[in-house]
C-alpha cells in the first residue's frame, strides 16, 4: 500500500495528466502543474476555431478533490535533486514525477496553428475579422485537418484542404470522408507540399498559387523540449524515452504518459484513446513502485479512429487492436452521433477517476509485444 506522504507531481493537465493524477489521490499526495486554470478539450479545438464550442472545463470539473493544482509552467526538472523549476522562479519537490506534457506543432508565420488552445483562440478571431467567403487554406489532411477542415466549411467557410488525405484511414474510411467533404464544398488539393505561407496566399510544390484569407497548419508534430533541456533521454522528437512500464530509461521515480513519451522506441498515436489509457497505467506503476512491487508492462488496444465532418456527419473508422484500419467504417449521422458521445464519455471518465479512483477502465491486449518498427511522425499525429 502506498504512503500518502509520497509526493507524486504530474507535469501537464491533459488527458494524460488528470487522468493519472485523479488515479493517485488517495494513495499519495498528488500536485498537478500546468500553465493554464482550464482544462482543455484538445479534441475540440477545430470547434473552437468554427466559434461553436469553448473547449475549455473548469479544473474543479475534472480534477479530483485530492489533487493540487499550481498554475505555473515547467522550465526544468532537477533529476538529480527531483525538484521541479517553475517559471515563476518557484520550485515543487517531488518523490516520484509523471511526465505528461503532451504534444505541440511548429507553425511558420502567417499561418494559425490549432495544436494548442490559444492558437485555436487566435484563428476563431481572425475567421471572426473575415467575410464567409473568404478563402482559407488547410494545411495537413491527417484527422486534425480534416476535422477542421469540415468543420469551417459547415460554417459556410472556403475552404481548401491540402495533403494526402487521411493517411491513416483505411481505402473505405477515406472515400467515406472525401464524399462528405465533397459535399461541404472542400476543395481537397491533395498530396502536393507547401513550400510557403505568405500574407495572402500559400506556394504549393507544383506551382500552383492558392488564395488564402487565413492559413491553418496542422501538418507536423512535436513535443515540449522540457525533456532534454533537463538531461533525459529523448528520441528525435524531443518525447521522453521509456521502457514498457513508461519509466524513464533514465531515472526510476520518473514515469511518462501521452503525447511526449515513447516506451520502447514504439510512440502511440497522439489521440485521447492513447492518453488516458497511459495516464491511468503511468499512475499503476507508480504506486507499483512504492510498494516495492514489479510494475505492469504497457498494456492496451485501439479500437478506432473517430472523425468529425462537421455537426451533422461523420467517420468512425474501426481499426485493429494495434491500431492498423479496418475496412469496416461507420459514416454519416451515426459516425456524427458516435463522435460527440466519445467526446462526452472522455470527461465523464475524468469526472469518474475524480470521485472514484480507479474506476477507469481500458482496451487491453499483447499487441505491442509484436510491433517491429515505430510508426513515422507522420502516422502517429492526429
């Protein structure tokens, strides 16, 4: 049994984060640091861009009763003498750290990126300045470009979507997605690279010239570079390298979740479905490791990717346990239906772990056991 004298501080308040720090409440003390007071719905953020979703929750909504919350940002870990530098010049102590400082994207100037909640405040303020019919350029056609995509033409927006279409997605998913864009006017340039965004407009490798009132990136992933400033291993993009039980390879008090971990070599897709199911495991070896016992491997499935095209259609697209598509997909109001009731279930779950640690339950299976090669940058972002 855990000593509720262990410090145990989580970095990051997303899924990951809150996940693992309402698991660990009861059994340790537990603070939770992040730079903003709101929880944010990340998998809401193209809403939040269309001006028709907040994206935000309180933290007393999410965040259970035993749980700390500093409002600072993290500007280095102290291994050797586990203690945490704030910006604000302040310092926290820590027994034991979970690492869940998620995922960013590197955005060039002129365009809005929507990895980060104010970036998503920025765009729904410049479509705010723009005429409905004013062109807007999507950049990156994995889920998160789609999604936005869809979304700003249901809004009545211009818009063109530029990139290999749904990478991820198996042949039936991805047709069932260009017939729904194809229907919300989405021009889909397709697989073509930008090689520059301009105030205006945006260069594509073939030559082509597209208007562009405003530019949304979402190509491209990348990670907060708290890890490596601080001395700890990382793989090339910057995500803390860890074993199977998401310990740091480095140090044993030090347990990643999310985004920016990468056990094994083997990153999961950035998505919620990944988050929450390390964040709760991430807590499990920690309160493995203070009692003395062998914490559990990385142990958990996929079942799906799940795709909003707007408010009233959509694509779920099921996939195997390992995350390869299946053929079989939903589309349509139903896929429309699933998506809101698993962005609804994902805070009910949260709101769960905080009243009832450990209540939280995922898809499990050995899948991981037979991976061969780490999926690309490319494949794993949302």
């Amino acid at each position: 049994m855990a000593e509720k004298n262990t410090h145990v501080v989580v970095i990051g308040g997303g899924y990951a984060g809150v996940l693992a720090a309402n698991r660990l409440q009861r059994r340790a003390d537990v603070t939770l640091i992040n730079p903003r007071p709101e929880f944010v719905e990340r998998i809401r953020l193209h809403q939040l861009a269309a001006a028709n979703h907040t994206a935000t929750l309180r933290y007393a909504d999410v965040l259970g009763p035993g749980v700390r919350l500093v409002m600072d940002a993290a500007e280095r870990i102290d291994v050797p003498g586990r203690r945490i530098l704030l910006a604000s010049g302040d310092q926290v102590g820590y027994d034991y750290l979970i690492y869940a400082v998620g995922s960013t994207g590197a955005v060039p100037e002129f365009a809005y990126g929507l990895s980060e909640l104010e970036d998503a405040q920025r765009l729904r303020d410049r479509l705010a300045e723009l005429p409905p019919g004013a062109p807007v350029v999507v950049v990156g056609a994995g889920l998160t470009g789609i999604e936005t995509a869809a979304e700003l033409a249901g809004e009545g927006r211009t818009v063109s979507l530029v990139g290999t279409l749904g990478p991820s997605l198996a042949p039936s998913g991805r047709r069932s997605v260009a017939k729904r864009l194809h229907a919300l006017g989405v021009d889909v340039v397709g697989a073509v690279e930008v090689c520059t965004v301009a105030d205006g407009h945006v260069t594509l490798s073939d030559g082509r010239t597209l208007p562009s009132a405003a530019t949304v990136w979402t190509a491209g992933f990348g990670v907060p570079g708290l890890a490596a400033v601080s001395g700890l291993s990382t793989d090339e993009l910057g995500r803390l390298r860890t074993d199977e039980t998401l310990t740091s390879i480095d140090d044993p008090r030090i347990v990643a979740a999310g985004d920016a971990a990468a056990p094994s070599g083997l990153p999961l897709r950035m998505s919620c479905q990944a988050a929450m199911p390390m964040g709760a495991q991430a807590a499990q070896t920690v309160l493995a490791r203070i009692a003395g016992a062998e914490p559990a491997v990385l142990n958990q499935a996929f079942a799906s990717q799940c795709i909003s095209l707007g408010r009233t259609a959509g694509t779920v697209q099921f996939a195997h346990a390992d995350d390869r598509p299946r053929s079989l997909y939903l589309g349509g109001r139903t896929a429309a239906f699933v998506k809101e009731k698993i962005c609804h279930y994902t805070v009910a779950a949260l709101r769960r772990e905080a009243a009832e640690p450990g209540a939280y339950t995922w898809f499990k299976s050995g899948w991981r056991r037979d991976r061969l090669a780490a999926p690309s940058a490319t494949a794993i972002a949302r």
